[in-house]
C-alpha cells in the first residue's frame, strides 16, 4: 500500500482547539513530535475516540422538524449537529446496506471493494478497513452491528479486537438498547486509551415496528379501517416484484389498508433511533469522553416512502435512497454549528477519520479528506459522486451527481437507458431532461462511461467471493427484501 503523509490545516487545527480546551499550552510543544501514523510516536495529547454511528435507512430530509413550525423528531441528532458540521448535501455510493458500509469502510467505491451483492458478496481480506487502520496505529476497535450483513460473515468486521456479537443474537424489541449499552461499555473499558466504535442502528429500515411507546407516537388512527389492503396497492405500483413480496418482505402490512401509517411508523422509528443517540452521547458525557471525541454520523442509503412506484424499500439509485445525513462532531467541537451544502460522498469519511487521528492517508482511496469544508476554509475533494447497483452485466445502473444535474444510466438486459434530472429544480426526479439537454447529458454520458467499463459494471480485477451462509441467514435476508441467490438488479436488492 502507497501512503502519503503531510501535515494538514485540519490537524493543526484540532490540535490548536484541543490544547485550548483541555491541555494548555505546554502540550503545544509535546505534540510537536506527532507526525508518524502510529501512536507510539506520539507524545503529549493522544489521538481522539472515535464514534461512527451508522443510522440504517435514514432519509436526510428526516433529520428536524417535519415541516414549518412542527417540533423535531431528531432532538439528539440536531443537538450533535449543534456541536459538530452538518453536510446538506451527501451521496451514498448504493441505495443497499452491504456496497454502502463497504464504502465507508474502505473508502472505496462498490466496483473497487467488490462487495456488492450476487456472487460477490463477501469484503475482500485484501482491503484495509477503517478499524484495521485504526488498530494498527494503536486504537482498541469494535463494532456492534444490526444486521448480519455487517459482521464476519460478510468480511465486515475486519480489524475489531475481538469477534462482535452476531446481529440474530441482538434481535428483538431490544436490540438498540444492546447497541448502545455495547457500545458506552467498550468505551467505559477502554477509557484513557483511544478506542474505535462502529454502532450501527437498523431500526428504520422495515418492517417499520416501533417499540411501546413510539408504537402510538405519530399514528393514533385505525390503520386496519375497511378499504383496499395497502399491499395490493404496493404490488399495483410496480414497483417491487411479486417474488419480493412473497417472501415475507410486506408481512408486517396485512391488513393496513391507511397508507399514512407505515410512514407514521418510519418516522417513529428514526424517533426511536434518535433517542439512542441521545442515550450514547449522555454516556459519553458521563465518562467525560464526549468533548475529546471525534463523532460521525452517517446513513448507508434512504428509503423510498412511495417515490418511483417503491415502498418501504430502498432499490433505486434516486435521491430518496441516495442522498443521507452526515454530521461529523470534531474533537473540541471546531465548528460546531457549521452547515455546509458543498456536495460530498459518504467515500471521504474513512480519510477524514484517519487525518482527524492523524493517520496516513492512503493515496489510493477513492474519497477525499473532508478537512477544509469541516473548518470553512476549502474546498471538496476532486472526486466525482458517484453510484452504484448491481453485478451483473446485463442488470445494472450507475449514477452520477455533478450538480445539479444527475445522470442515470440503467443497463437492462443489454440495453442502456439514459435520463438526466436538474436535482435544484426537480428534487424528486419527477422530469427526464435528457432529450432537453443532449449536450449535457452526451458530457456526463462521456464521463461515466470513462470510469466504468460499460460492459463490466465491475472493475476488471475487482475482488469479491460469497458469503457462506446458512438457511436462516438466508431466509432473513429475504424477508428483509434482500435477494440473495440472484444478482442485484435494478428492482431486486432491496
Ligand atoms: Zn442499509
């Protein structure tokens, strides 16, 4: 592996704020000698813990109050965005959960790591995660996951000090509370050495089944009143296949016919996630680690609530499933209160976290650090936002996002289909402009094409081998709207 290594305006920066805070001025001078990636060349103030909370199935336009005048229904969320910067505008590379967190976790994209569904469905040991960085320069790691796809037996707890607790084994009513108990335990037992923890929340991610009493929070209707079953109306759409829908995936809708409810109950779920948040960042705050810590939050991928025929599932490349929150809270909280709007890809948050823990970056990443929109002073990093779904060469689409235009390039059984949206005027993708503006759609055509080999919509080389997995996972996979015996398709992995 290629490492560079400067210095940055965002470490000296954090270093500057810390030494403010917490160490004086005499620390200013022991940490003059902190340059290598590994903590054992570092004397006076150690790196900072880290959090990377990842809020499954989280629509941005979820986080705050609904609409003008209504209260929140992220108050510890838009508190953490008090204390840290909160980016508008961010761009998962997959509308699913294993490519997603891949992502973040590598800071590659999909056709690079190659965990990406189908045949490919296991993170390669040759990539070098996000806590394997971080452990190799001294930080205790772990990560707590709500679903299977995230833990060892997809390769995804590469560099974690110990095995983590499956996800079946933290399934019930309960399994946030496990999640956050888990996760302020780890830092409890490894207070006063820089420690690593992934929480990952699957709450919103359907079935949508609040628990008591978020169950009644925002739906206090009859959601079984007489009237067509909300489910024919579901596979009416189009949207989701018959296939998907008897294996379980709409279960958990016999008999509602009100479609005000499933989205009652997504949003009581992202209600119910937040009060975790709000547990684990008081828990922080009781062992005196919240102000030193670096904070991320981030989603892999959104939900469509009915947008592009799909409900309660996230299969399209739209913006409901691709644009997600992040708020990255720096240790002091440098910031705090920032809002930026620059476009930015969940790809830069795996350099942002090493240069915050002042880490070699890798050169050979596809993201790019973060640092000078987090202190106001620079710009993105040049890279292009780009997504990803699918392995199989005749099923598959890509997007690009160079706004305000997005490009959407659908391969289907060998066939391209190509449309171009304006996201400023058109936030829901409702008007394909593509034969409006052939010029534009013809240079950003040009421009994915160059990255992709349209006939390999995985890179040449690219790693990937299959899970091995038992009936049960399968069977909970698939009643989650995941197909796993096929390639992911344009329709199919939800
Ligand atoms: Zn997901």
């Amino acid at each position: 592996m290629n490492i560079s290594r400067k210095p940055t305006a965002l470490q000296a920066a954090l270093i500057v704020v810390n030494l403010l805070l917490v160490t004086g001025i005499g620390a200013l001078l022991a940490t003059r000698g902190r340059s290598g990636p590994h903590l054992d060349h570092v004397s006076g103030t150690p790196p900072p813990s880290i959090l990377l909370i990842g809020i499954d199935t989280l629509r941005q336009d979820h986080l705050g109050p609904p609409g003008p005048g209504e209260p929140t229904r992220t108050p510890h969320l838009d508190a953490l965005a008090r204390d840290g910067v909160r980016f508008e505008q961010c761009q998962s590379t997959a509308p699913w959960t294993l490519p997603s967190f891949a992502s973040i976790f590598t800071g590659l994209r999909p056709y690079r790591h190659g965990a990406v569904g189908g045949e490919r469905d296991f993170l390669s040991e040759r990539h070098t995660t996000l806590a394997e960085h971080l452990a190799r320069a001294g930080y205790a790691t772990m990560g707590f996951a709500g679903i299977n796809y995230l833990t060892g037996q997809f390769g995804m707890d590469q560099g974690y000090v110990s095995r983590p607790p499956r996800a079946t084994d933290l399934t019930g009513l309960d399994q946030a509370s496990s999640i956050t108990r888990l996760s302020g335990e780890f830092f409890a037992q490894h207070r006063g050495e820089p420690s690593f923890v992934f929480s990952h929340y699957y709450d919103p991610h359907a079935p949508y089944a609040p628990p008591p009493p978020w169950h009644r929070k925002y739906y206090l209707g009859n959601e079984c009143r007489p009237g067509e079953p909300l489910t024919a109306r579901i596979l009416a759409a189009g949207g989701v296949r018959g296939e998907n829908a008897s294996r379980g995936m709409y279960d958990w809708l016999a008999g509602v016919t009100d479609p005000a409810f499933p989205n009652a109950q997504y949003a009581a779920e992202v209600n119910y996630t937040d009060d975790h948040v709000g547990r684990l960042m008081a828990r922080l705050k009781e062992l005196g680690l919240y102000e030193g810590m670096l904070i991320v939050v981030v989603s892999d991928h959104g939900e469509h609530l009915g947008e592009h025929g799909y409900y309660y599932t996230h299969a399209l490349p739209y913006q409901e499933t691709l644009h997600v929150p992040l708020i990255v809270k720096l240790p002091g909280n440098a910031g705090a209160g920032r809002v930026v709007a620059t476009p930015v890809s969940t790809l830069d948050l795996l350099p942002t976290m090493l240069e915050v823990a002042g880490i070699a970056v890798p050169d050979t990443l596809d993201g790019g650090s973060l640092a000078g929109l987090l202190l106001g002073n620079g710009k993105a990093p040049r890279r292009d936002l780009l997504a990803e779904q699918g392995s199989d060469p005749d099923l598959y689409s890509k997007t690009l996002v160079d706004w305000p235009w997005k490009l959407m390039l659908f391969r289907e059984e060998g066939r391209d289909r190509i449309a171009l949206y304006d996201l400023a005027s058109d936030p829901g993708e409702t008007r394909d402009l593509s034969s409006r503006h052939p010029d534009e759609t013809a240079r950003l055509t040009d421009r994915l094409r160059a990255t992709f080999d349209p006939d390999s919509p995985l890179g040449k080389g690219a790693p990937g081998t299959r899970a091995n997995l038992g009936q049960t996972d399968i069977r909970l996979l698939e009643s989650l709207g995941y197909v796993h015996k096929r390639p992911a398709a344009a329709a199919g992995e939800g």
